[in-house]
C-alpha cells in the first residue's frame, strides 16, 4: 500500500537561476516556488513581466497553461527585474 498523501509539485525540464541582491543563486524548479519568489522576494513590483509571471504560473499549477509557457513568463520576468543568474 502506498502511504504518501502528497501530490509532487509540477516541475519545469530545467531550473531557472536567479540571484537576489547579494545572496548566491538559487535555482528555481517550478510555478510554485516562482509564485512564492513572485509576491515575496521579488526586486520590482508592478511590471507588465512580473504579472504575466505570476498569471502564467499560477495557470501551470492548475495545470491550465502549458508548463515552459509558465517558465519562459518566469524567465521573462527575471530578465526584467536584472536577476537571471
């Protein structure tokens, strides 16, 4: 019997590296842990990337949008706000 109670985050093909102010890269695998760098980390709000981002990723979960859809918005973004690793 299998006893995990948990669903697997969906994941893109490849991470995204980024690199917030001083810290060291982090590697960001998919819309979930975007979505939580989106709204809480992220160095510029109010962008025309970030909301796509934020929509396209949020769409990816509920498996409503295509996955690297929602990573190339994230990577759109990360471009924007000068964080690409």
């Amino acid at each position: 019997m299998n006893t995990l109670s948990h669903v697997t985050e969906p994941m893109w093909a490849a991470p995204v590296a980024i690199q917030i102010g001083t810290r060291p890269s982090e590697y960001i695998h998919g819309p979930a842990e975007a979505v939580d760098y989106l709204e809480h980390r992220w160095p510029i709000q109010n962008s025309v990337h970030l909301e796509a981002a934020k929509r396209r990723c949020v769409e990816a979960m509920n498996y409503l949008a295509h996955m690297e859809a929602a990573r190339d918005a994230f990577v759109a973004a990360a471009a924007e706000a000068e964080v690409l690793a």
